[in-house]
DNA sequence: CATGAATGAGGTTTCATTCAT
DNA sequence: AATGAATGAAACCTCATTCAT
C-alpha cells in the first residue's frame, strides 16, 4: 500500500553532525507545519487553508513554507498523504485480526477501521470528506478509493471469499458508498453518528452479499 | 415540494405592452447569467465560480450581476433552486406515473427520475455532488437531501408500501447514498454509467427491503 | 440676503390647469428628497449620501432623482441653501426685534438666532459642521459666513454701532468663531451645550468690544 | 503627550550589519507613503486618500501599503500622529523657554508654537481641519484637543497662573476656538493670515483674562 | 415625465509566490 | 537554510450617472 511520499518537494540531503541533525529539524518542522495545517482545516475549512495562515499557525514565516514544500497544493497533498497513510495501516492491521474470515466480516472490519481513524484524525473528515472541492484533493480522493477498493479486492479474492470474479467497479462502488455513509454519519458532529455507521455496514454487506462464496 | 424563488433577488414588478416587455428581458437576462454559471462550475468546478468569470461568460458587466443577484452566494443559490426545482417536478411527475406501487418501485423511480435531470443538466452534477465545499451549498444539498427523503417517505407511507415506523435517518442515509451513486456513476463522463446506477438502484432497493410491507 | 435657486437644477416650466399642477407636484417631491437627505446626512453623515439610499429614503426612483438635480452634489448644496435660508429668516428678524441695540446684544441675538435654527434643523449641524469635507459644501459654507459676516456688519454700522472701520476680516473671525462654539457645543448632543454656547457668546461679545461706540 | 507610535502596523523586529539595513529601509518606506498620503490629503482632501492614489503618489505597489498598514484607515491615523506628535514637541520646547510667565503668554507661545508645525507640516490644516469627516480623524482630533487643553490646563495651575479653578470645559472651548482661528487664517494660502493669527491670540487671551491670577 | 435597467470606473483587501539578503 | 519584504493578480462589491422605453 504505497508509501507515498508524494507532495513531499522537499529533498532530505543531511550534510553533518550535529545536536540536531539538518534531516531530523527540517522532519520537525515538516510535521509542524502539517499539524497546523490539519488544525486549520478542521477547525475553519479547507477554504481557510491560506499560506499566512498556516505560517501563523506553525508559527513559521510563510516563506519558510516554500523550503519544505513546493507550493501550497503540496501541503495539502502532504497532509491528506500523512492520513491516508495511517488509514491504510489501521484498515491491514485488522484485516490480519481477524478470526472467522468471511465478506460480512471484512466489510465490518474495514469500516470500524475507518471510524477508528476518523476519531484520531478529524481533520481527516473535513479534508477528505468536505474538501473535495479543491481539485487536488478530489483526484488523490478518488485515486485513493481506487486503491482501497482494488487491495481489498485483492485481499478478499486471495482469501477465497467470492464466488466468481467481481468486477472492480462494485468494489469501487462500495467503497464510495461507505465513504458517503461516514460522510453523512460524521456531517453533525465529528463523533460521528454511530447508529448510521451500523446501518452503512448492513448496506454494504447486503449489496455484496451475491457474491461471497 | 416548495416553488423556491429564493436566491432570486429580482422580483418581477411591472409589465406593459412592448415588443420585448421588460419583464422578459429582465427573465432571460437572469437565466443567460446562470447558464453561463452553470458552464462555469460545469467546467471549472464552483471554485472557478468568481463575479469577472460569470460575467465574462455571460457577456455582461460585473455591474450587471448586481441588478439581479444580491451577492454572488446569490447566484449560486439561485442556480441550485433551478436545477432542485427541475428535479422535484420530474421526480413528483414519475411518481405519479408508476403502475404497480412497490417499495423497489418506489426507489427504481426515484432514481430513475434523478438520471433524467442529470442528463438535461449535467452542471447539477457539479454543484450538487462536488460543490459541496461551499458553504451556501453544503447547507442547502444538505436540506434539499432531506426534504427528498421526507417527501419520498410520506409518500411511502401514504401508499401504505411499509410494514413499520421508518425513521427519517433511514431515509435519508437512502437518499445520500443514492447521490453518491450518481456521483461515481456520473464522475467519467457526463452521460453517466448505467451499469452503476443499476447496481445502485439494487443496493439501495435491498437496504431498504426490510422496511417493505 | 440672496434668494438662493443655486443648486437647484430644476426649471419650472408648469404647462395647464391641473388638480395638482406640474410645478406644485415638483415642488413636493423635491421637498421629499431634500427632507430624507437631511435625514440621512443627520443619522449617517455626509459621506452615507449615497443617490441610492437618498432614493431608497425619499421613496423615488434613483433615475428620478435627476429630473430634479443635476447631480448629487446638486442636491448637497440644495440642502444647505434650505437651512441657509431659514438662517437668515431667523437672523433678520431676531435683529428686527432687538429693544435696545448694542454690539454685545447684536453679537447675543444673532447666535442666539442661529441656536434656534439648530434645533429646528439638526441635520444643519451635521452637514455645516462635519460635513466641510466635501469640496462644495465646504465651498458654500465659507462664502456663508462671508455672507453673515458682511451683513452683520452693515447692520451695525447702519445702526451706528461701530466706533470706526471695522475690516471684514474682524467680522469673519467672529464669525467663524461662533461657528466653533457651535460646534464644540453641539458635538455631544444635538440638544446642544447652552453653558458652553454662553461661554462663546461672552467670547465674541468681548472680543469686539473695542470696537463698540 | 504620549509617543504615539499607534496606527504604525509596522514593528522594527530585527537589525543587522548592512549598508542599508532591514529596519532603516522599512522606515523610510513608511515615511514615503506617509509624505504621499500627506500630499494627497492636502491637494485633494481627505476624501481622496484613496489606496489607489497613495500607491501611485507614493510609487509603491498598493499591496505594499498593507506590509506596512494594516488598512487605510491605518494610514489615515499614522499620518495623524505623525503631526500631531510634531505638535506637541514643539508645544512643549517653546513653553519652556517662556521667559515671563503669564496666562496672555502661555495662549501666545502655545498658538505660536503651532503655526510653526502649520507651517513645516501644510497637510496638518488639511487633515485636522477639513479632513473631520473622517471618522476616525473626527474621533483622534477631539481625543487631541482634548489632551492640549488639559496639558495647558495643568501647566498653568502648576504655574499658579489661574485664580481659581478653571473647568476643563473652557480650557477645551479655548483650544478648539483657537483652532479655528487658524483655520480661517490658513484657509486662503498656507503662510497662514498672521494679522488673523494675532486677532485671534488677543481674543483666547481676552477670553481667558478672567481665569488669571 | 418617469423610471427600470445598464454600466464603466473605481473602491479596499487578500492571496500565493518570489526575491534579495 | 532561512526569512522579511515585495508584489502582480485577482477577489467582491458599490457608485454616480445615462439611456431606452
């Protein structure tokens, strides 16, 4: 599942010893930077998302900015990167917890892995799922769907759980429909509506339920 | 189903005898600047919606959006109002149209219904399904899911298709993934892939079968 | 004491016997518009009169508003000829009712006269007073006291009053001294200062004192 | 007579070794735009201090205006201190070198003192004379009279130059009478009327009289 | 005469990015 | 490497005035 250092323009070149070595500051300041960022994102949108602002935030002169990422659409490519990564880890450490494997169980498991990363990250909820009108956002948004949908494809397919050959397009599809599910089940508050989230895995599951083995 | 004149900050005053009465220039002047939105957030997303940019595309005076729009929140509202109206009366007219009433019937219709306003105005699709960063908008799809899902309800229940007590979030979650469909389905090109709406029309049509009497 | 058609770019051109005539109908309406500038510059000032809000106020068209002003500047000066004009009414015949004439009871009665038309017309304090940045009014208002001045002068002399020559210039600081006092007086509130207006008279009174036959 | 470094957006944070350092080049663009905005004010008055004009007076780009001003008002109020603190320097060097001290001394050397400023600083007319509509001036300029007056107040008591308690009220009445002494003098041309400026130094003189010990 | 409609000109402010140091 | 300063471009909106009817 990629490692995705993607939107990351800057180039780790190290040069000496020192207390603090050059890589390990500039790693500092990177994260900074994207805290803040996820922190104005979340909590005023993605629309605030100005350069001053997250300057301010990080308490880093804007053009510092420029140092560790090449322009602004980088830093929010960075920032959804950073989530979708822990996303992707959350989503194969339960896949490898579980103990009866069947396609029910792994449509469970895979959202209950979302909602586990939407109440650590909630920034992720609004870049992901309110942000999708910035066009940078929406592409890596659907290039990231894909991707979930085909690894799990993979993975049910390689566990022997479909019956025949399921076309990517219905996994694509039901992952887009969770995704809207969490969108809906997290719209009121970043808690997210739990009750929904049941409903959206017995959707899900029953949708694809003609085709588990 | 209100009428929905809102956003429309010209009201229709006068009217006299003349060739070209004023009150029909002033109509197709409104809708030759929200055509020209239309396109715009059509090609470039709702962002690319600025005042120069739709009236550059109209081919009219910034200064002469203000004569019929409040502000430019305004025109947005207003180019939403037209498409939802659109698909309200298409949605009521098929409604009325279905043989055999049946909760899947019920929901193969209604779906059915949407694809026909997409396919005459496929800038719905946009503002609809990717403007939703937009404050104004956000909050209006959000009322305008709502009051589909309440409307389809009552008529559910009118027509005595289910066996209980169907809470309104149920109906909603219906509605929303419906979209979502569209949205996947209608992402590629603007014709819309059909094979999805199919498979969409299945899942949702099974979420709700429980509920059917 | 000048008759004052300045500013007023309208022509009465009056053409047949009707209920209400053309010219009497004008008059009001230019009594309409003139009434809610005042009002405006009073609760705004100066610079919140705007053709649309005196149209707004004076419930009449914006486009109207040029069939009786030429522009708006016209309508500034259109105002302050109307207080001006009262001004003077007042003066003449507060002097005209003088008992026993002396300087210091000229210098009394006529700020005296002119306290009576503030509180008639608060919208002349505005415009008088806070109003000077505006070129015209500026303009207007200099040549005012010029005027006033010039007059209060001839009175007196005619009235033998005076000693000797007494430049113009004397009469103009007075004058405007008084205006001053006005000002400071009716900062606060525009019920006015009286302690304050009391001060200023006994300034004014002494400072043409040597000038006393 | 506070320092006043108000309405100056712009703080001096570090220095350097430099042929024309950081600190020293950003004050004299700030003296450059302060200049332009002066001329401005005083050619075309107040209400010509658009962002526009001072950029182009200034040759500075209009964005630049706002590395150095946090808005035009900014601007407006900065220009202000500027003179006003001139003002009161020089105010307080020449009450020092009285040599008699009297209350007709004191009106004379402050009055004095401030044609001096009037004529190293020509917008200072302008800006504090004519350029009260401006609200923010309106309010800095009353704030300004008002600490004048109380400055002199205090140094006459201080001086035991007054037989009794003197009410703030007419020290502030005296100050802004005076004002308008000069702004009748300084109306015609900028060398200011002196034959008007010695009238009115005999008339808050006369007016003050009574006060003196 | 009256006026709805139209508009060129201009207003202030913010933005992302680059540059000189 | 770091950053204060600089800025072209663009954002939305309002204004006074004119014109066609």
């Amino acid at each position: 599942m990629l490692e995705g250092n993607r939107g990351t323009g800057v180039a780790a070149r190290r040069s000496a010893t020192r207390r603090v070595p050059r890589q390990e500051r500039s790693r500092r300041r990177v994260e900074q930077i994207l805290d803040a960022a996820s922190r104005l994102v979340l909590e005023r949108g993605v629309d605030a998302l100005t350069t001053r602002a997250i300057a301010e935030a990080a308490d880093v002169p804007v053009a510092s900015l420029y140092q560790y990422f090449h322009d602004k659409e980088d830093i929010l490519l960075a920032l959804v990167e950073r989530d979708r990564a822990e996303m992707d880890e959350q989503l194969l450490a339960d896949l490898a917890g579980i103990d009866e494997l069947s396609l029910p169980a792994l449509v469970e498991t895979a959202m209950r892995a979302f909602t586990k990363v939407y109440a650590r990250r909630p920034a992720f909820v609004e870049i992901w799922l309110r942000g999708r009108d910035n066009p940078a956002i929406r592409e890596r948004g659907r290039e990231h769907s894909v991707e979930i949908a085909s690894n799990l494809l993979q993975f049910a397919e390689a566990a022997g759980l479909l019956s025949h050959d399921v076309p990517p397009k219905i996994a694509l599809l039901a992952v887009e429909v969770g995704e809207r599910v969490f969108q809906l089940a997290y719209a009121q508050d970043l808690e997210g509506d739990q009750e929904l989230v049941e409903e959206g895995i017995r959707m899900v599951s029953g949708y694809l339920a003609p085709y588990s083995r």
